[in-house]
C-alpha cells in the first residue's frame, strides 16, 4: 500500500501495511528494531496510541473520517501516550522525520492507496 500527501504529492510511505485486528493492533510495532524508510503501520480504528516497550521514535499522524489530518506528532518517543484525537478513524506510524520531509500538517488530505 502506498499513502501520499494529497496536498503536495508527497509519499509518506510505499511500503505500508494494515493492523486492523485486536492481536494486530496490540502487536503494532513491537516485534520491529526500526521503520525503514518508505515503511508505515496504519492502525485502524485508533484514536490514540502508546509507545510502552517500542525501541525506537516514530513520526504518527491521525486522520479523520475524510482522510484529513487532524493530528501530527513529530519524533514520537517510547514508552509515551498520544493525546486522545476523538474523531480520528485511523492513525499512521512512519519513521521518524516523515511529518517534516513531507511537509504533512493538520488539514491536509491523505491518500491511502
């Protein structure tokens, strides 16, 4: 799966794949040492997320039901909890840095393809 920044035409990721099962979403990114480049876990549904036991920072951002973005946390450190975004219907983890590559801010709209 591919997601791009509708907005500007950025790729955030090329290489994405869904958690959309309880087991996957508890899983998340635990079982990964990084995110490489180009890689993305979308979290469906999520309003929210942690990072207890993760090993690494990631970038996150939240989208609501019109695939906007309506929350963005740059670096998101382990062992953290996100706010609550309570109109988020999913939310995208990228490796660190993705959010200011891409230039993705609240309001854009992003495709997931």
């Amino acid at each position: 799966m591919r997601i791009v920044n509708l907005e500007n035409n950025a790729i955030l990721a090329n290489k994405a794949r869904v958690a959309d099962t309880p087991f996957s979403r508890l899983i998340g990114l635990l079982n990964r040492s990084s995110l490489k480049e180009g890689e993305a876990l979308v979290l469906k549904p999520s309003c929210s997320i942690h990072s207890l036991f993760m090993r690494f920072t990631i970038d996150v951002i939240f989208l609501d039901k019109t695939s906007k973005v309506i929350g963005a946390l740059s670096s998101f450190k382990p062992f953290r909890f996100s706010p609550i975004y309570v109109k988020s219907k999913l939310a995208i983890e990228l490796p660190e840095n993705t959010i200011k590559l891409t230039k993705t801010k609240i309001g854009d709209t992003i495709e997931i393809i």
